[in-house]
C-alpha cells in the first residue's frame, strides 16, 4: 500500500523516527492510525442521543419543575450525569 502524505505531515513523521519516538515511518504511520481508530470509537460511544438511541434522551425543561429551594439543583445535575 502506498499513502502521500503533505509535505508537513512527511516532515513531522520523519522527524518522529529521528528523534527515536519509533523506529520507522511505517510504525509511526501504524501508531496515527491506531490513534485516529481509537479517538473514531471513543466518538461513537459519545454519541448524543439522538444519533444513538440506546442512550436516554431527557426533556431538561423537566429539570426546572424538578428543583426544590432547598438547593438540589447540583445533586440532580450529577444524577444526571451519571445516567449518562
């Protein structure tokens, strides 16, 4: 397989293998990748709900009628967070 690369991106990979952070241009390009796969499936799993819909989806002008005076809004707010 063959990839071109900008001449920016080819210095910087370059430069990763003569400063010693991989032994070659092909395991510099493998660690990017693997990286890129990685930060791909992270945005998947956080996903909003709409784009998922196995995550609940929440009507937050519900929220208002749901905080007291006595100062719960911080504790519904991390409930809410952790459902999430």
């Amino acid at each position: 397989m063959n990839i071109f690369l900008t001449p920016e991106l080819a210095r910087f990979v370059q430069s990763t293998v003569k400063n010693g952070q991989y032994r070659s241009v092909s395991e510099a390009v493998q660690a990017a990748l693997q990286l890129l796969k990685e930060q791909e499936a992270l945005v998947r799993d956080n996903s909003s709900p709409a784009i998922n819909p196995q995550k609940p989806s929440y009507d937050f002008s519900d929220l208002v009628g749901r905080l007291t005076w006595r100062g719960d809004a911080l504790e519904i707010q991390q409930n809410l967070r952790d459902e999430w």
